[in-house]
C-alpha cells in the first residue's frame, strides 16, 4: 500500500520483517514495502505508482512538483473525513503547495491520479476513486489512472461531461492539455512491461460479452499483427500520425473504426499469412463497441521495441491459446538463449545458424542482443525437421521485428548436411555463429545408413595398436542424433573462426566409452574448446532435456589436427552456473527472486523490475576476466570484465586424460580449490589407505539363500554414517542388491545425488547392500577416523561429485576415481580423541536412535508388536 507521505514520516520505520519489497522511487528513493502480494510475485501498488512516477518525469514534469498522497477534500460533519489522491503534480513546489490549506491546495494541483496492484475491479475503483478526484479539483485539472494493464486518462469539457483516453495524452510540461487534438505517432508511445498482459485483458474482455475462445484469440492476433504492421509502416517516419490511433477520444464511431481497422488488417495480413500457421482472416468477428475498446487500450504502446521477455510472454501465451500447445514445445526460457549468445558475441553483420531451430530462441535472442545492420542482407538462419517448428520460428520472428533478416527452412539438418540452406547454397564454412540446442538422448537416434555415412561421427572409431583413436571405414548402425549435430555445426562454421555454442549432455563430455571419446577427439582437432559453462540439473526440463547440460564453445580451426595433442597451447575457461533464477526441479518452477538476506524482503531494479537470484551476469564477467580473453578475444567480448577472473585450465588438462575428458565438474575450479586446499597441508588420498571390493556378480547373487532373511540396504534408507535396512527373504531381493557386506566395510554412495550417503558394517549377519555404493576396507584405526569424519563434510562431496561421469542424477563415481579423493589429517590430538568415540559408536551398531531400535526391534526385545513392513509407500496403512 502507499505511505502516506502528509502522516509522520516515521511512517517510512514501520516495516514487515518478513515477506516485504525493497523498491527504488525516484521521489523518495530507496523504500522497503510492508506488504506484498499473496503470491510474492505480483508487484505492489507502491511498485505500480514508481511506474507513474517515472512516467511524469519522463514528460519534463519537475520532481520539485510531485506531491504524494495529497488531501484534496474535507468530507464529512466539520470536514472530520478527507479525500486523497495518490499523487498530484503541481504548478509550483509541492513543499509550497503541501503547507497550504486543503482548499487552497486544491487550486495548485494539475493531475491527479490514483494508483492500483491489478486491473480487477478497475471500473469501480475508476468511478468511485478517479472520476470523484475529477469533480473535487478546479476546472481544467486531469484525473489519472494506473494498473498493470491500463493507464488512462480523464477529464471534463466545458459542460462537464466526462471523457477518457490512453495516458499518452498527457502533454509534456509547459504544454496544454488538448486531447482532440493530438494523435499518436511511433515517438509518442511508450513500452508496456507486459504486452502479454494487455491483450490478456482484452481476451478477457472479449470473455464476458460471450466470444468463443478461437474467435477472441484470432482478434487478439488480428490486433497484434495489425498493431506491429503499423508500427513498422512509420518506422521511418516517427512522428507522422499512425493509422490505429484511440478512437474513444478521437470520437470515432464505431462503424467508422472496423472500416479503418480492416483497412489496415488487410494490408498486414497480406504481409504476413504465408508465415502463419493458419490463414488469418481479414475481418475481425467481434463486435464495433468491443473493438473500439480494445483498440483504446492498445493505441498507446508500442510493441515493436518491448524486451525480450515481454514478447516471449506474449509469444507463449498466444500460442497456447490459439494454436493449442502445439507449438509451445519449441519454446526455450530467454534467460536460456540469452547467456550462450552472450558468450558467444554475434555481432551485428555476421552471419548466425541454429540448424534445430525449433522456435527460433537463439537467433531472436541474438537479435535482441546485436541487431542486425539493416542492408537487406539476411542474417539469421535456421533449419527445423518440424513444420510446427518452422512456423514457430516464423511467428517468433515476426514478433520480434526479424522477419526481414531471418530466413527459416523446414529440412532435415542431418539429412542435408552436405548442403544445407545457406547463403552460397553450400553447406560448409558459411557461418560466424553456429548456436543451438539439439535434440539429444541415446533413444533419439538416426539409423538411415545413407545418413551416417555422411559423418565422421557416423562410423565406427577403434583404438589402433598404438592406442590411438582412429576412424574406421564401417557406418555405424545407429547413433545419437546429438553427437551427428555436433559434427553439423562445427562443419557449417567458417573455417579458422567460426564460432560454435551447441548445448549438450554432460555424459558427452565425459562418459568414457569409444563412442564419446570420439566426439570428444573430433571436437579437439576440429576447433579449439574455448569455454564450457555447466547448468545445474533440470535446466532445460522445460524444453524436454531432463539432464544435467552444459554448453560447449567452440572455435573452428583453420584444417583439422591429427591428433589432440599437436595444439595444448592455450587455456579453456570452465564454469559452473549455480542459480538460474527459479526454483529448479519443481512442477511449476518457480521464480526465485533475490531478497535481503536479513529480513528476505524482494529486491527491484532501478526500473521496478524485481531481481531474479540468477548468477548469469556474475559468471560471464568472470568468462570476461579469464586468461581465456588471452586466446579468444571474441569470448563475451561484449560483457565488461568482473572483479572475479574465471576459473581456467590448460586444454593439456583434457589431452592428458586417456578418453579426453571435458566433463566440467571434474575440471571446475570449486573442485579443484578444494583439493588443492586439503593437499596444503597433511594429506592422504583414500586409495592409499582402503582398498575396494568388487561386488557381486549377476552368478554369485543368483545363488544367495532363497529362504534365508537378508537385511537389504537401499540408497535412500541411508544417511551421514545411518543406515537401517529391510528385512526380506533372499528370493526377493532385488537385481540391484550386489553387495554382501561384512563387519568393518565402509559403504560409500557412488551415484552423484548420493555420495554424501554412508555408513559401517556391524556384526549385524546378512546384511545385502544396493550396487549404488562402493564397499571398501580401512584396516588402519588411525586413517579410518579421518576418512569418517571427512566424509561428514561438504570437502569430500564436492570432490565426489565432480568425479561423477554421467548425463544426469545417475552419474557414476568410478572406484578408481573414488580412491583418488583426498582427506586431511586431523592434527589435533584432543579433537581426535573426542571424535574417536562417534567412530566407536558406528563400529559397535550404535549409528542413530533409529538403527538401534531396529536391531532390538527385529530381535523381540522391545515390548511392541512386530509388523511387517508395507510392500509400497503407496499403500496407505
């Protein structure tokens, strides 16, 4: 709610600890909000008034002249109630104008205006609150007011009739107030921050006079397109009149406003149906009265410069509803598209290929970020199997003023790859920039051999006698249709320059079979790796890739190498984005905003945008300061360089490993600070002092004891050093169940969500452990306590975790590489002694309260009845 600017400015004290909003007005300044909206999203009314105000400000209107929250009328027995205003702009000082008396004050006051969170109820808060403020000021003051989806303007003529129009009418300072007289023209609009929730109310609208959901979606786009069509019409003429102008205040009936609107409609569905998914018609079957209305709500915007986010609002939003989803699959969060682009750096005459378009996110996002010299030469390319991607692309573009410079193919990108779609006809070297997010996964493959024959990628590769890697002259019989797009972008990049952002799975970069480390081979003597940025877990659910991704930059060599290891002199920048502004393997996902941390009220911009708790600008101005700007000058050449260098290692570092590893974990700097802090001082790696067990064969399990009892231990029964287990007979145990453990072994998880997961043998008997662990022995007491106490800490998963090979949340931690994580030595004879005892305890059986009453439970010696456990966590007693 707004602070009362005329009551005691100790007002500005009383804050809600919890739940607020810290905002930036441009009167007051820095403000921290009681309230906030249920959801914790919506913006405030407070937030809604700094767009008002920084609005006025816009049109010259003095700060000095700003007055919040006047009184403007005395109501009631002996003026004991008060009318006010949300804000009111003066004609001299407001610090003047507040001294005075109401009745007075009154006749000082130009604009007043009032202010709301939402648009609902917007009618009865304009009558009751806007129109009122119009009948207690002088005669010629203007009334305003102002909601996330509207903002008009009223006012009175001389017989005191009133009238409204779009808050453009507003004059600047110094200028007479003249609304019949005034049309809009493209300098005179102003940029919504949500077009999707203007035309979203006017679906609405259209909702309650009892239009059908196909016939209000399609005006909604007639609108849309019509709107952008003029809007590109004056592009060069912006202060010419344009044809949609507000024909409530230009007093334009409602015949007269269909006959101008299809005019114009038709003109631009001429323009774009062939890019459409559907024929659009040119009439538009709502009625006179609505269309004049919507037309009124529109007229002041301007669309075709809105940021990015508010036209992928839009573009989401209107697909869904009016092509019912089918398209939505396409579609890639900005923030997604936005961060590779700018690592990237595309700059405005080069030329760009995303051959998976889809809906074209990547090519939009680097024409939001560089646009595009305008001298008819077509800039942007794409190339999607699906004609529902193609058109997706098309409308994307459209959208985003784009559809001159981007020319989009429905072709097989693999297919094709010895002739793609491109400037010369030719597929190869035409590209500065080749981005994309490939369809990727071992169950989306290509077995056409007439395909596969057509890439490196596509035969078999084999270690020669030397052990080397080498290309055989036999087709594969399938592969992954992600490792093919691989080869295709790096081929359609520019030969000794061309840049390459492709989007992959982090199994690709280190998983260690034949297949892998020859993408991995053919990427390092093809180009140079020049950065790999690694997203957490479920970053791109949305767009169908359920696994842990990174994205790989790469930079296309002059000819191909024979071997890696004929080019180790440069540096390769590696990080690990850690929070993407919402909340991430979640349903719904939402919006993860950044607050203060001693009171966690919501943080907004300058603009009264809330901030997103995204790291993207910290990582990039890390990429920006890295040693790898040394060897790639092009690497977010245009974020200015953070305080913080990023995290690097010598291109040896993937030569070095035996199948070329470039799995970001295992090589970023967070791991290696970590190990390379413990080796600083007295140290011992685990394989020094355990040794592994191999687990059961599919053989040895088969011949456990059908009837004897097991206590099987599962991953998710397990905790820090806890453990309890299932009793079950040996005929049911599951295949997973490898492990037949022994007093003393040490069980370690060896997937990556559960490294953190362990526990000790006892004497307990038959005690079956899952094959997610790694079962090892440590005969020295001495080490055993610093193994135990290390794999309490956060040191030794991290460690663990970036040794995990894998795509997704399975991603294994090898026994090999799990006996190179190192632990320090506790020095201190004390704290040894006191932790001596835990580690007794876990010897003994004593883990938890849990585990011990499991023991004496299974056994019969507490007094309650034994029951056997549910078969399913479904059941539901």
């Amino acid at each position: 709610m707004p602070l009362d600017m005329d009551r005691s400015d100790a007002v500005d004290e009383e804050v809600e600890a919890i739940g607020g909003a810290r905002l930036i007005c441009p009167i007051r300044g820095p403000l921290k909000i009681r309230r906030k909206s249920a959801d914790g999203l919506t913006a405030l009314e407070e937030a809604r008034r700094i767009d008002g105000i920084r609005y006025l400000l816009d049109l010259g209107i003095p700060k000095e002249n700003v007055l919040l929250e006047p009184i403007v009328r005395r109501l009631g027995n002996a003026g004991r109630n008060s009318a006010r205003a949300d804000i009111a702009v003066t004609d001299k000082p407001a610090s003047q104008v507040k001294s005075l008396p109401v009745d007075e004050r009154i006749k000082h006051c130009s604009i007043l205006g009032e202010f709301a969170r939402d648009g609902r109820g917007s009618g009865e808060k304009i009558h009751n609150q806007v129109i009122h403020l119009l009948k207690f000021g002088r005669p010629g003051v203007v009334a305003f007011y102002w909601d996330d989806t509207q903002q008009r303007v009223f006012w009175e003529d001389e017989q005191r009739n009133e009238h409204d129009g779009d808050i453009t009418l507003l004059p600047r300072w110094g200028e007479v107030f003249a609304p019949g007289q005034v049309k809009l023209t493209l300098n005179s609009l102003r940029k919504p921050k949500s077009i999707k929730d203007v035309f979203s109310a006017i679906a609405d609208d259209l909702h309650s006079q009892g239009v059908s959901q196909q016939d209000r979606y399609q005006a909604v786009l007639q609108m849309l397109l019509a709107k952008l069509y003029d809007e590109r019409l004056h592009s060069g003429q912006p202060d010419k009149a344009l044809r949609i102008q507000d024909p409530i205040v230009m007093d334009i009936d409602g015949a007269a406003t269909r006959r101008l609107f299809e005019a114009l409609l038709q003109e631009a569905v001429a323009r774009y149906n062939a890019i459409l998914p559907e024929e659009l018609p040119a009439e538009i079957a709502i009625s006179d009265d609505a269309l004049r209305r919507a037309l009124s709500r529109i007229a002041g915007y301007r669309l075709d410069n809105a940021t990015g986010n508010a036209v992928q609002d839009l573009y989401m939003w209107f697909v869904r509803k009016l092509y019912r989803s089918e398209l939505a699959e396409y579609f890639t969060p900005p923030v997604l598209t936005e961060f590779p682009v700018a690592i990237v750096a595309p700059q405005p005459r080069e030329r760009i290929k995303d051959p998976a378009s889809g809906s074209a996110d990547f090519l939009m996002a680097a024409e939001r970020m560089s646009p595009a010299v305008r001298d008819g030469v077509p800039r942007l390319y794409g190339a999607d199997i699906s004609k529902n991607g193609e058109m997706a692309a098309n409308i994307n573009a459209l959208l985003h003023g784009a559809s001159d410079i981007t020319r989009i193919k429905r072709e097989d990108s693999l297919a094709n790859v010895d002739g793609q779609f491109s400037v010369t006809r030719r597929g190869d070297g035409e590209y500065d920039v080749v981005i994309t997010n490939p369809p990727f996964g071992t169950r989306i493959t290509i077995k056409d051999p007439e395909v596969l024959a057509k890439f490196d990628l596509g035969h078999e590769w084999f270690l020669n006698d030397a052990g080397k890697l080498e290309k055989s002259d036999k087709v594969m019989k399938s592969a992954q249709a992600g490792i093919l797009f691989v080869e295709a972008c790096i081929r359609q990049a520019k030969e000794g320059g061309g840049r390459i952002a492709i989007v992959l799975p982090n199994g690709y970069l280190g998983n260690r079979s034949t297949t892998y480390h020859a993408l991995r081979h053919y990427m390092l003597t093809h180009c140079r790796v020049a950065c790999i940025t690694a997203f957490p877990r479920f970053a791109f659910k949305g767009s169908g890739a359920d696994v842990s991704a990174s994205v790989v930059f790469l930079e296309r060599r002059p000819m191909p190498l024979g071997d890696p290891a004929e080019d180790l002199d440069y540096v390769v920048s590696i990080e690990m984005l850690e929070r993407l502004g919402w909340v991430l393997g979640q349903k719904k996902e939402p919006i993860a905003l950044l607050r203060d941390p001693s009171d966690g009220s919501i943080m907004y911009d300058e603009n009264g945008d809330p901030v997103t708790d995204a790291d993207f600008d910290r990582v990039l101005g890390r990429i920006a300061a890295s040693d790898a700007r040394e060897f790639f000058p092009w690497l977010a050449q245009d974020t200015p360089a953070g305080e913080e260098p990023g995290h690097t290692v010598s291109v040896s570092t993937f030569v070095g490993d035996s199948t070329l590893c470039m799995d970001p974990k295992r090589h970023s700097g967070k791991a290696l600070k970590v190990r390379s802090a413990i080796q600083s001082a007295e140290h011992f790696r685990l394989g020094d002092v355990a040794c592994a067990f191999t687990q059961m064969s599919e053989k040895e399990a088969s011949q456990l004891s059908p009837s004897t009892v097991y206590r099987y231990v599962e991953i998710s029964n397990v905790g820090p050093g806890l453990y309890s287990g299932q009793e079950v007979r040996g005929w049911e145990l599951p295949k997973r169940a490898r492990h037949k453990v022994e007093q003393g072994d040490l069980l370690i998880g060896g997937v990556w969500g559960s490294v953190s997961k362990w526990f000790i043998a006892t004497d307990e008997p038959n005690v079956i452990a899952t094959n997610g662990f790694h079962r090892i022995r440590i005969d020295n007491r001495e080490r055993l306590l610093d193994v135990v106490v290390g794999l309490c800490t956060e040191a030794f998963a991290v460690q663990a975790r970036a040794m995990a090979l894998g795509s997704d949340g399975l991603a294994e931690v090898t026994s090999e590489d799990l006996m190179e994580i190192v632990f320090p030595i506790i020095q201190d004879d004390q704290l040894r002694a006191q932790l001596d005892e835990f580690v007794d305890s876990l010897l003994n059986g004593h883990v938890s309260l849990k585990a011990t009453v499991d023991q004496l439970y299974s056994k019969g010696l507490l007094p309650m009845p034994f029951v056997n456990p549910r078969p399913s966590h479904v059941v539901l007693v």
